[in-house]
C-alpha cells in the first residue's frame, strides 16, 4: 500500500476535465504495439480488469487507448479484452482459497517492501496474522485470473491495466524507446517476465539497478500494480508461485529475487485523481497502531440512503434482528425488536410526520397499523420476512394488508443476502458480509415514565453526526427497555486484582499506539507504585515517530456486557489523558471513562457506535457521543473508584459507587453489541480541544492504578483491541 494522500475535490473535477481536453489532441503512434510477427514480437494484446458494475470506466479507458495507435495505425481499444473483475461481494473469506490466494499475511511483509526506520514494532505485532479485505482478496483474484489467461493464450507479451488508470502523451515515445533498449540488450525479444508501466516508489526509494537509460530493476519497494507488460512466461512463473499471501501489489515484491522485473525509469500509466477508490486497505490499522500512520481521524462512512422510510415485519427466528443490522449497515437510523415504541414516535408515524429513525424493524406496536403506514407513506418501502417455503397465515395476512406498497418478501437465504435488499431500497451494498445477528425478539419498551432522571449538571459535548447518533431534542431521552440475560457463549468471569504483579494470562502491557496519541506506549512506562498497584507514566522521549513515552495497559481477553471497576489516582498534567475504556475495531465500537489532565474535576464519558458482525470495517467519525459529568472533586488528588456497568440495553458510569450517567437504546447512539478488550492508559492528546496544550515542561506524568476488578462475560475470542 502507498500511503499516498487523497486529492481535494477541486483537484479532482479539474484533472477529469483536463482528461477530455487531452483526448483532442493528435494521437501517438507506437511501434512496440503490434501483431506478433516471426521477425518481431510486441504487445499484442491489452486486458482491462474491469468490473461488471462499472460499465462507465469501461468506456473511459477504451477513450483513453484511442488516444494512441499501434504499429498499424488502428487505435489501440481494438487491441482491448474485457476482463471482468471479481467483485468483492462475492468473496468469502471464511476459508482461504487455497489455490490462489491466501488471505493472510503481516507486518512484517509490509515493511519488507517500505520499511520505517523510524517505527519500533516489536515481535508480536511482526508476526501477528492480517486478514485482507474483500475488496484486496477480489483484486488479487482479478489478476491472477487474468495471468492464468495469458499463460494459454498465443500472445507473447499482454499489457494489464485496471479501468482507474490514464496513460500519459509521452507514454508511445517510452515504451519503444524502453522496448528497443531490451531487444538490443537481450539480443532479441526481451527476456523479462514483468514490466511496469505504473507504480509508486515506496517512501524512502525502492532499492534498484539502472540497467539503460530508460530501465531498471527493483529489489523491492514499487507499489500499485495497476499497469505492467507481462510475458507468457511470466504469467506462468507467477502462476507457479502461488499462493499470492497479501495484497497483490505487496505479494509480488516479495517474488522480485524470483522473477525478472523491469521498469520505466518513469511511470508513463497513472491513477486517476478525479475517481474514488473503493479498495478497503487491511494494513492501516497495524500502520496506526506502530504510529507510521494517523489513520482514522476522519469520517469513513460515506453512503446515506435515499429511499425511507423503512418498515419491516415478520415472526420470530424469520431474521428480523439481521435485516435491521443490516439497514444500519446501510446507513439507516434504525429501530428494532421493540414490543413498543415511545408514544410521541408512534403519534408521528400515524400522523404521516417523519420520526426520529429511517427505518422501524421488528416493532410490535406497528405491525396493526400497517394499512395506516401504506396509506400516510406512499413512498415507503415494506420488507417481509418468512420462513423459507413454509405456509405462514400470518404472513399471508400482512401481505394483503400491504397490497399497493411497495414490498418485498424475504424467504429463507434470501433474509441473509444483500442483493435482494439492495435492490428494494437502490443502494448499493457495503463490502462487509451481509451480518447474521443472534435474534433479539420484541423487548419490552419501559415508557419514559421509568427513564432515568437527565442530571443536570452535565454537558452535551460536540458529537460526531452518523446515521447512528440520534439527535437530541427536547423531549427525545432514548429508548428504556428490561435487559436480558448475557450471551449465549462464553463463561462469566470475577476477579479483583490488586496488581501487586502483572499476571500475563489476564494483561498486555500495550506496545503501539494511534491517531491521537502523540506517544508511544512502552512497557517501561508502567511500572509498580510504592503506594500499590501501577504507575502509568507519560514522559518526553525521542521514539523516531513519536516525541513521546506513554503507558497502557489492557486485558488478553474480551468482554461481551458486565461490570467494569477501577481504582484510579488520574494525572493533572494539562494535554495527558487517564483512560478507562471498552474498546474494540471492525466494527468500532467503544465506551469510555476520561480524565483530561487540564481538568481532572470533570469526568468525559463517551460511546462510540457503527454497525455490523465481526470484521465489518466501519469506523465513522472520531467524536463519539462524549458528555462532561462535574466530579464535585479533584480526581488528581486521591485514588477513586470508577466504573462502567455495561449490559444489552443500558451503560451506567459511577463514581465511588454513585450513578452518575446513563445511557439506554439511542441515547443518542444504540447499545455496544459486540466484544470489547478493557484498556487503562495514560497518553498524551494531539487534541488541544479534548486535553488542553500539552505542557510538555510538567512531564513525567502518571496515573496510579491501584486495582481493577471485573464481573462479566468473557467470550476470549480476541477482537483486535
């Protein structure tokens, strides 16, 4: 991956225009594209991998080849073959494809190809399996189907291009100028197996050697693979050594030493700036966590949808709690599995007024108004969900109650696949799986009658504005409802923990860091108190990509709803944070307790939300939900207790054993349904707004953790906190 930055939407508009202007100018001729001859061999053939759904590009690039000609003088789009992408929708990656593509690879082949003298990754992170993307494994799948069809066609040489590209004026001029280099060089057709025509240098240079004028060879470093020559028998070659472990533009710098690669001393096939790439790049998170890379910082979720309202009916075990995980996931505020809604909602609804949510799913005290619902929403769309093939009287019943709608049944798979969906609403799908969530049912609604009491010494902090954050008004306080019994799997587990030691079965000492960190966390930053338990220290300390040392430290196992307790004295070094935190990524889901050095008589608690199963790469926004409690005392003073109680449909924080804050369903966000590693750290903030300035001339800082204890499920899969 070449961690290039986007271009700005100006840059973008003027450089497609500037596209078209180009394509009225006098064309190119170039020699090195020709039919095969026994007296010379060219390129005679050009795969496009283009995907099915993206006929637009199809026609750009078959413009952008009639902008050059071959040795014949016809243009070269008749040179060109369709080669259909495989779409990532399509990809599983529940089992690796054994034959093609291994779907995992690490760090440490990442740094291989761009190293960072200035990271310190230790030995785990090297190591530690990533999974590709389904956008990655799909690209890599395109382009080895497209190898295997060179390696059985007669073509001596084939020209691959992605359909994102534009090919430089000069590049007619390059290619034979390279061309006529090799063939004297090689005393003959040239001998290499790849040559690229694209690519981007890895940051500090790759490693290469100049062998022409116009050529060199690369040890490693060359990104993008979105336009190169093959051989017939580099295509075999390759074919040979696969598995392809990683991105394929990573994967294949590791077979330089095995192959024999070539490139233009200058890239003549470019990416184009004015197109948005929908590649999900999978190295980012381990990028961030070695500080190499800030990402994360910005909004990820684009799509919002256009058809609404939403209504969906169906009985139990029909896949009602995964339609409206799935709607969530298609960007819909919606409400679910709720026997009731709040009666100033339900009013609205009748009334033919939009409500506080796009989409209602699985909501009881809907379903008998159905025909009121067709008739003051004309535009809406109605989903039903059945059991397969099986008769369903009651089915058949809202079936006719929705005659005219716009409806459509989902029976048996068809409930657990986004084509169909997709389809009713217009909207493409995410990337991530269609998500099959554990059925909820309709929970009991409390009325607001029963709803905690808003404190009012409390204050709404800038939120992040997602379709999963419910905006406050004056009379929405969420939705209260009776919890339920834990998960289905995994054991409940209680513990107080002194940390009189740091047991290695039950804590990580955190070796990484993030976004907003400006330092990194090291182990020697933690370290026993003469007091008792931990000191988590922030110091100044020259770390190559951070100016500073900080301290974490975090469970082995994840946590699936429970209680959350820690004994902490917080720091009040203005811009260092003490954090006590729920945490997991794909989806993100988070809950916190802060203390910000420049404040430490105020509490920030905050949730984070986005939607979907594991692996689902959602990650919107970087403000949470946050509100600043008044402690009525300074937390940098003495240790105190603070805790997070945490199950289905509510959060509770306390502080010395007082409620302090509550939150139930959509207030203002759902409830974290997925597991979560606890964390304890210390950090410096790059936020000036969230910490103050960091008064770097205070350090050392440190917070005393005195002890943690936990009462809840652990379900010990590990999710990547």
């Amino acid at each position: 991956m070449n961690l290039t930055k986007p271009f700005h939407t100006a840059y973008r508009i003027l450089h497609y225009l500037a596209l078209n202007l180009r394509q009225r100018l006098p064309r190119r001729q170039s020699a090195t594209f020709r039919s095969e001859t026994p007296e010379r061999s060219g390129i005679s053939q050009i795969y496009v991998i283009n995907l099915d759904g993206q006929p637009r590009r199809w026609a750009e690039i078959q413009r952008e080849f009639a902008c050059v000609l071959d040795a014949e003088g016809n243009d070269l789009g008749t040179r060109t073959t369709r080669y259909s992408a495989v779409d990532a929708q399509s990809v599983s990656q529940d089992l690796p494809d054994g034959e093609a593509v291994y779907p995992f690879y690490t760090l440490g082949d990442q740094l291989y190809v761009e190293p960072q003298p200035q990271a310190l990754p230790d030995g785990f992170d090297l190591t530690r399996p990533i999974c590709m993307s389904s956008a990655e494994v799909a690209i890599a799948r395109s382009h080895i189907g497209v190898w295997r069809s060179i390696a059985q066609s007669s073509a001596n040489y084939a020209l691959i291009v992605e359909d994102d590209v534009w090919l430089e004026r000069g590049l007619a001029h390059a290619i034979d100028q390279a061309w006529d280099e090799m063939t004297k060089a090689d005393g003959g057709d040239p001998k290499f197996d790849v040559l690229y025509l694209s690519y981007a240098e890895a940051r500090h240079g790759a490693p290469k050697e100049l062998i022409s004028a116009n050529l060199f060879r690369p040890e490693r470093g060359l990104w993008y693979l979105s336009g190169y020559v093959l051989s017939k028998k580099g295509a075999q070659k390759l074919l040979n050594l696969l598995p392809c472990r990683g991105p394929i533009d990573l994967w294949i710098n590791q077979q330089f030493q095995e192959i024999d690669v070539r490139a233009l001393r200058r890239p003549v096939i470019h990416q184009r700036a004015d197109l948005v790439s929908t590649n999900s790049y999978s190295i980012l998170p381990a990028l961030t966590k070695i500080g190499v890379l800030d990402y994360g910082s910005t909004a990820l979720f684009h799509q919002r949808p256009t058809c609404f309202p939403v209504f969906a009916f169906g009985r139990p075990g029909t896949g009602l709690s995964s339609v409206a995980m799935a709607l969530s996931m298609l960007g819909y505020r919606c409400c679910s599995d709720l026997d009731r809604l709040p009666e100033t909602e339900l009013k609205a609804l009748l009334a033919g007024k939009r409500g506080n949510f796009d989409a209602y799913v699985n909501v009881g005290s809907l379903e008998p108004h159905v025909d009121q619902l067709v008739q003051r929403f004309p535009q809406a769309k109605f989903i039903v969900t059945e059991h397969g093939e099986i008769d369903d009287p009651a089915s058949d019943q809202l079936l006719i109650n929705l005659l005219g709608a716009d409806v459509v049944c989902l029976k048996g798979d068809e409930t657990f696949r986004w084509r169909a969906l997709c389809e009713h609403l217009r909207t493409p799908p995410p990337v991530a799986s269609y998500p099959r969530v554990e059925e909820i049912g309709q929970r009991k609604y409390l009325g607001t009658a029963e709803a905690a009491t808003p404190n009012p010494r409390i204050r709404q902090l800038r939120h992040d504005r997602s379709p999963w954050v419910a905006e406050p008004n004056a009379i929405w306080r969420g939705i209260r409802t009776i919890s339920f019994e834990g998960p289905t799997r995994g054991s409940r587990i209680v513990f107080d923990d002194d940390l009189s030691e740091v047991q290695p079965s039950r804590w990580l000492l955190r070796n990484d860091t993030f976004p907003g960190n400006l330092g990194l966390f090291r182990h020697s930053n933690v370290s026993a108190c003469a007091e008792g338990g931990l000191s988590l220290a922030v110091r100044e300390e020259a770390l190559g990509v951070r100016n500073f040392a900080a301290a974490a430290i975090s469970s082995c196992g994840s946590f699936l709803y429970g209680r959350f307790e820690a004994i902490l004295q917080a720091t009040n070094v203005p811009g260092v944070i003490t954090g006590f935190f729920l945490y997991r990524a794909s989806p993100r889901q988070e809950i916190d307790i802060e203390i910000a050095g420049n404040c430490p008589t105020q509490l920030l608690v905050n949730v984070f939300y986005n939607p979907g199963s594991e692996g689902a790469k959602f990650d919107y926004g970087y403000r949470g939900t946050p509100v600043a409690i008044p402690l009525g005392f300074d937390a940098s003073r003495a240790p105190h207790r603070f805790a997070i109680e945490w199950d289905p449909c509510e959060i509770r924080w306390l502080v010395d054993g007082t409620l302090v804050h509550r939150r139930g369903v959509w207030n203002p966000t759902p409830i974290p349904d997925l597991p979560m590693v606890l964390h304890v750290n210390t950090w410096p903030a790059r936020s000036r707004e969230l910490a103050g300035r960091l008064a770097s001339n205070k350090l050392p800082a440190a917070t005393n953790l005195r002890g943690i204890s936990i009462d809840a499920f652990d379900v010990s899969t590990n999710v990547g906190g």
